[in-house]
C-alpha cells in the first residue's frame, strides 16, 4: 500500500516538471527570438549605413568621406604611369566636391547630355588626349570672378594629372598674359596638345571645339559643378576604356 501510494505524488511532480520545462522553454525561445532581433535591426543599421557611405553611379563607385568638416566624393582606379620610358600601375584616389549624382542636374538640357544616354555616351567616347605632350588648362578672359574659381581650377589640374598628364596653366590673351610669363594657349595655336579651356558665359557645359580641344562653360558661377561634370565624363570614359588618350 505505501508504495502505491506514492504513484501519484510522483506523477505530479513529472507534470509539474515538464510544465516548469514548457515555460523555460518558452522563455527561452522569447530570449532567443530578442537576441535574433537585436541582431537583425544591427546588421539592418550596417547594411543602411554602408549603403548610406558608399554608392554607384555610372558605373563608378563613389564612397562619402570627411575631410575635415568638407564631405568629399571619393572613387578609386588604377593608372598607367611612364617615367623616363619606365611603365608602372599605381592606385589613383579621385575627389569630388559635389554630389556626382546632382552634377546632371546643373547641365543645359538643351544639348542632349540629360535623359538622353545615347547622346551623352556620344559625347564622352569622342574624348582623346594627347598624354604623351603638354596638357595645357587654359582660361578665356574676362573670366567672371568667383569664389570657386581656384577650387575648379585647382581640382581639374589635380584630376588631370592623377590621369598621368603634365598640365600647365595658361591664358587665352595675350593682354592676360601677365607679360609673357603665362603662355597664351589656343585651340588654334596647339594643335600638338591637349587644351582644355574654361570660359564664362550663357550656359553650363562642355563641348569639343578641335581634335584634342575642350571648351568649359559656366554660368553663375557654378564653375566646380561644370568642371566637375567634365571629370566625370572623362572618368566614366577611362574606367570603361582604361584609356584616355592616344
């Protein structure tokens, strides 16, 4: 008799266990279910961040750095350098003042390179330079004072020459020339050179005047978003190409 009594007791015990068992387990899984959730919402962050840091456009990968308190646009590629008849590839770091996305929409409709990729592709694949010669940046006077005329200036002779190109500042006058100590640099007068001219007028733009000769055009004063639109065509050309030149 007493060991049968105890059956029972120990039945209530095996129940009360396995209920104590379903809530721990219940509360594991709750624990378990957090843990993955605090987990997803961290690599959600990440991945929106990273996606937020770095982007693609035109085929070229952009990365949002600070340099200092100035947000720069930066892309990476490698370049073919030749010193003293010696080839060697090292990797080039090119900086954008401006959002590479919103240079498109500072550029005149009316000729073609906006919403029309045909033309705009036209337009870039006809670009060739002369490396191997002097690369002269030369400025059409009166030029319109404004407070991104060095910046455009500086920026476009530091991407020119990050493309292995030797460039030398210039004018279009001989009355700019500051007593011949800039040289006076034409499409007409360099036919054996890359000019690229940067003008004041109408429009923002670029074009090609000769077979190695490029016009720049700003108005407003948007002359680093003009200069800068130039650059990334040049840049979309040789990432593609892996040439810029001939």
């Amino acid at each position: 008799m007493g060991a049968f009594a105890k059956v029972p007791i120990t039945r209530k015990a095996t129940r009360a266990e396995k209920k104590n068992l379903e809530k721990q387990s219940a509360a594991l899984l709750w624990i378990i279910i957090g843990i993955i959730a605090v987990m997803a919402a961290i690599v959600l962050v990440s991945i929106k961040n990273s996606t937020e840091q770095s982007f693609e456009y035109r085929g070229i990968v952009f990365d949002k750095t600070n340099f200092g308190e100035i947000l720069l646009y930066t892309t990476f590629d490698k370049v073919e350098y030749t010193v003293n008849g010696t080839h060697s590839v090292q990797n080039a770091t090119f900086h954008f003042m401006n959002d590479p996305r919103k240079l498109d929409s500072c550029w005149e409709k009316t000729l073609g390179f906006i919403g029309i990729d045909t033309e705009r592709q036209k337009q870039t694949e006809n670009i060739s330079f002369i490396k191997e010669n002097q690369v002269y940046l030369s400025t059409i006077q009166p030029l319109k004072q404004c407070e991104d005329n060095y910046p455009a200036v500086f920026g476009l002779s530091s991407f020119l020459t990050l493309l292995a190109m030797n460039v030398k500042g210039a004018v279009s006058s001989e009355s700019f020339s500051q007593n011949n100590t800039v040289p006076v640099i034409t499409c007409e007068n360099s036919t054996n050179n890359t000019v690229i001219m940067l003008a004041s007028g109408d429009t923002n733009s670029w074009s090609r005047k000769s077979e190695n000769c490029y016009e720049i055009t700003f108005k407003k004063c948007q002359v680093l978003k003009s200069a800068e639109r130039f650059q990334l065509d040049v840049l979309e050309q040789y990432i593609k190409t892996n040439k810029i030149g001939i």
